[in-house]
C-alpha cells in the first residue's frame, strides 16, 4: 500500500496530499479499463473520451499544476512535498496527465515559465497550463550519442530576421498526440564556441513548413497511443528570431541542465509508485496461489521477494526525498549529486521489484492482463531518459572525489 505521509508537510499540503488520493482511488483506478478500451477503439491516435472527463475533474477539485512553485503560475508546493504526489501519480498512470503533471508538458511549462518572454508565455504556456494545448521537446538525435548534449549536430543558422533549422530527432515524447502544437528544439547556433556554449534552444510552432514526423517509436513494443514518440525531421524550417530564442544564443545547454533537474525528481517518485503497486499485486497474487499444496505466500524465496522488494523501496524513497529536501533548502546545483544518485537508484530498483513480481504472476505477468509488463518497458526506458546510468554514475564518482581532495 501507498504510505501516509511521514514528513513535517505543511498543512496545505497534506490536505492536497489526501484529496488527490482520494481522486486516485476513487476516480482514476476504476478508469484505467476503460482508458485502455477507448485508445483501442478506432483511431488509437485521438485523445479519449474518459481522459477528458478526468482532467475536467481534477481541474475542477483544485488537483491541477501542482508542480509549479507560485511564483510560476502552479500551487507552490516544494519539490519535497511535490515529490509525494509524483509517488501517486506512478502508482496510478493515468494520474499525470489527469492533473496536468505530466511529462514532457511539465518540463516545458517550466522552461517558458522560467526562461520565456511575455509573448511566448502568452502563446505557449497559458494554454499548457489550461490542458489545451501539449507539447514536446526535441533534443535526442539518432546519429549521436545524446548522453553527451554537446554531441547534437541539428544546425539552427540565423537568416536575417528568421532562423533556419535542419536535422533529425527522435524519442520526441507526446509529438505523436494531435494536441500537440509546439516544438521545443536544441541545436548549435556556433559550432566554433565553447563546448558547452555552442548550442541554443528554439520555440518551433507544430505546424511550421518544413516539419515531417517520419515514424512513432515503439518502447518494447509499446507504442503509448495517444501520447507516442515520435522521429521527427526539421527541413529548413524557419521561425522569426523574435520570441522563438529561449534565454538567448548558446545558453541551451544552460536551459536543458535546469530543466532536467526537477524532472529527474518527478520521474523517480513515479518509478517508487510503480514499486509499490507491484509490490502490492505481488502480495495479494502469492495469497491466492497455491502450488505444491501450499500457497505461494509461505515460500521462502518468494518472502526474500517480498521482504526485498519493502526494504528497497523505502530506501529509494527516502534518498530521493533527500534530495527534493536539498534542491528545496540550498538549490538544484548544490544537490546534483543527491539527484545523479537517486536517477541510478530508483529506475534500477522498480525494475527489480516488477521483475519479482512479474515471476509470482507466471505468465500472466508478461501479457496485459496485469500492469506489470507495461510498467517495465515504461521503467527500462527510465535507465536511459534523462542521461543513462553511465552519466551519473560518472558525475557522482566526479563529485564524491572532489569532496575528497577538499578535506
């Protein structure tokens, strides 16, 4: 089972807390049947009806933005407080986006709150904010190794009053939804400058000549309709210089660092609430079966599963919530190792628990009688989104040995 709260929240948040739970249990657990059928029914592509009926709820309860501190049009909570609601939003996967908090909207509204001008935020972030509009973010190409940001070749050349943008992205989430109407695209602006401050960031329109979306990738198989991945082409694409330039020429690297920060946060509380809903399906699954004349529960071995899978979940939960603290209390910079260290940590150790409990199920747990085999590719894919393990791995034995040679 979800955890009651077991920190000094504040009071709004714990009354914020109980009544997204309660919208969860109540609202969106019973909807995710129904979810499934209608993304089946027809055009797969089409956003469904009960997703809106959803978000109209949510919206209306006061359950929308919670992500955004105040000062960025959202409810203000902290990243540490937040970081309890994204455990619930795993838990439940049609909870993101019924709230609004759903990625990469949430990284998006958080570069035009922080980075954009008034025109954009007029444009863009408004109607993000109101669940009219999505969008998607346009950094990964499949001819680098985008694990290094400074690898992207997309060129964006200045023409006058307009810049010209050409290349390939792919891993361009939400592109495949009809309700996407906006790119945020990173490419080099000076390939002769600093490593790091050679790239730039641009607002592209969806529909500005020039943008062909080649094909929707597949995650394992899944093709995560109607939300998708999309490889994307940019043919000579020309958007005017005024109000498309994020922060300005060479500072994207700068933006994608501070973007991915929160997000990294947002995306591993999800990945402790997927634990947890497996660890829960495992437990009642090891009650009702039984094999060798008795149930599965008084196995040995599925105990050590159990057993496990409770002591490696709250770890996880506990460290990332360190981390939400310090991003609160001294900022992300300070908390760049706490953060490299939890991306490691909680995609690694969700994966190991739905391992578990997908091997209680048998083969039920590989097909899609259950939510297992889906959260697993979702969770596989956690190891490489955002920087794979690798990177902060490197980043965290970086840092640890700076701190070494300091004392």
């Amino acid at each position: 089972m979800l955890p009651e709260l077991s920190f000094q929240f504040r009071d709004q948040a714990k009354e914020t807390y109980a009544r997204l739970r309660e919208f969860a249990e109540q609202r969106v657990a019973p909807a995710e049947e129904v979810f499934e059928a209608q993304v089946d029914e027809g055009d797969r592509w089409q956003p469904t009806a009960i997703m809106e009926e959803l978000k109209r709820e949510a919206k209306a309860r006061g359950l929308w933005n919670l992500f955004l501190p105040e000062s960025e049009h959202g409810a203000g909570f902290t990243n540490l407080e937040y970081s309890a609601f994204a455990e619930l939003t795993g838990y439940y996967p049609l909870l993101s986006e019924a709230t609004n908090c759903s990625a990469p909207d949430t990284g998006n509204m958080e570069v035009f709150a922080r980075y954009g001008t008034p025109a954009m935020q007029e444009r863009w972030l408004k109607p993000l904010l109101a669940g009219h509009i999505r969008s998607a973010f346009c950094m990964t190409e499949p001819d680098v190794a985008s694990s290094d940001a400074t690898n992207i070749q997309s060129h964006i050349q200045s023409d006058g009053d307009d810049y010209v943008v050409n290349g390939t992205k792919w891993w361009s989430s939400g592109a495949g939804d009809p309700r996407c109407k906006v790119f945020i695209f990173m490419g080099k602006t000076d390939p002769s400058a600093a490593r790091h401050l050679q790239q730039s960031m641009l607002v592209v329109p969806r529909d500005t000549p020039g943008i062909t979306i080649k094909r929707v990738l597949k995650v394992f198989g899944y093709d995560h309709a109607p939300h998708g991945h999309a490889e994307i082409e940019f043919k000579n694409v020309r958007v005017p210089k005024v109000d498309s330039l994020l922060l300005g020429e060479g500072r994207g690297f700068e933006i994608a660092q501070g973007r991915l920060g929160p997000g990294r946060i947002h995306h591993c509380m999800r990945s402790i609430g997927v634990a947890e809903r497996a660890l829960d399906l495992m437990c009642r699954r090891v009650e009702q079966r039984v094999a060798f004349g008795k149930k599965l529960s008084e196995m040995g071995t599925i105990r050590q599963d159990i057993a496990l899978s409770r002591i490696e979940i709250d770890q996880a939960r506990l460290l990332t919530m360190r981390a939400a603290y310090m991003m609160d209390t001294v900022g992300n910079k300070q908390a760049r190792q706490e953060i490299a260290a939890i991306k490691v940590l909680a995609p690694s150790m969700s994966l190991r628990v739905l391992d578990r409990a997908i091997q209680a199920h048998g083969g039920m747990g590989v097909c899609q009688d259950t939510f297992l085999a889906a959260a697993w590719a979702n969770q596989r894919t956690l190891r490489l989104a955002d920087g794979p393990d690798e990177v902060h791995i490197d980043q965290i034995a970086r840092l640890e040995l700076a701190k070494q040679r300091r004392s």
